[in-house]
C-alpha cells in the first residue's frame, strides 16, 4: 500500500465527485484498477472538502505574501519605475506562482493580475489523494485506513526521538552488546506507551 501523486494522473483527477462511488470516514471514494509501472493495483481516489479548503487557504495565502514583496522590493527603487524591473521580473520566474500571475506597471504602481482559468484547472487536484494496493481484493475502506495508520508507525519514530520521553540519541554507548540493550529499553519504551493509549 502507497500513495501516488494525483498531479501525474490528470485523467482521475479530472473525474467529477458526483461520479464517485461513496463516502468513507468524511470524505468521498473513487475505486478503480489499474496497471501501473506494469503491474496491476487498486486504486483508491479520495475527496476531502476540509483538504480543498485547507489548499485553497495556502495558495490564496501565498499568493498575498508574494504580492507584498514584491509592493515592498518595489518600494525600495529610489527611482519610481515606469515599467516593471528586471529584479521584479526574476523574482516572479523564480516563484511558484508564475505561471498564472503577472506584474504590470500602471503609473508608476505595481500592479497585478491572476489567470483565473488555470487557478480553476489546478483547483481539479485540491482536496484528492490516491491511494493503491498491490492487493486487488481489498476494500476501499480496508486500502484507506491501512494507509492512514503510518502515521501511527511515524509517531512512533517521533518518540524514539524525542528528548522528552525515549530518548534514542544521543546514545552514549560505545560496545555492541550495551547498544543492543539500549536499543531493546527504547523499543520496550516504545511498546509500553502504545499500551497505555490503548
């Protein structure tokens, strides 16, 4: 079980939600197989409206500190410019937002416009995520909550780690056997804690 970038699979990103299939744990589903790097998967499209939202809030919020640097870079020429400088114009090549944003200057004042229609054709990709198994029996719900519990196996890294509770480094130990026994207290730390939440 993995996940692939739904970015590279135009033709399910482009799949309307009133099309797919069911609601799973709050957010919609789309299953399908297909063959993938010659081989065949299920996959597993998932909708969540609290993820587009959350997108669409970063990229409207990114897009309003590009434009305030850019008013502010502007700011700082001590000749007012009658067209847009060279610097404005590589910090717009080397943002992420180039490709539906430009820069005109009216009077002497940046100003700015947005190409709605590609905002709306990657608006098609907000809120989806893709899912697959190697398993083509397993269910929708099934694929989604095996994904969904690395973050469990994650967390329990981030605990090996943290300097709070186990504690794995700094080590202090320099022969195998005392290492190993560390190793084995962090692991056994580990497991009692994963006991306790339950």
């Amino acid at each position: 079980i993995g996940s692939l970038s739904v970015y590279n699979h135009k033709e399910l990103a482009g799949i309307p939600l009133e099309e797919y299939h069911g609601t799973f744990k709050g957010s919609k589903y789309y299953e399908l197989k297909k063959e993938i790097y010659g081989m065949s998967f299920k996959l597993v499209l998932t909708y969540n409206d609290k993820l587009y939202r959350k997108q669409e809030h970063t990229i409207n919020n990114s897009i309003k500190k590009f434009k305030e640097q850019i008013k502010k870079k502007w700011l700082e020429y001590k000749k007012t410019p009658e067209n847009v400088p060279d610097g404005i114009i590589t910090m717009l090549e080397n943002s992420k937002h180039k490709d539906y944003l430009k820069i005109k200057c009216i009077k002497g004042i940046p100003c700015f416009e947005t190409d709605n229609l590609i905002i709306e054709e990657k608006k098609k990709y907000w809120g989806k995520h893709i899912i697959f198994s190697s398993n083509l029996n397993k269910t929708h719900d099934n694929i989604i909550e095996c994904y969904n519990s690395k973050d469990k196996i994650e967390k329990g890294f981030e605990l090996l780690k943290s300097p709070d509770l186990i504690r794995w480094i700094p080590m202090r130990h320099w022969t195998d056997s005392k290492i190993r026994a560390f190793a084995f207290s962090c692991v056994m730390s580990l497991i009692l804690i994963r006991i306790m939440e339950l």
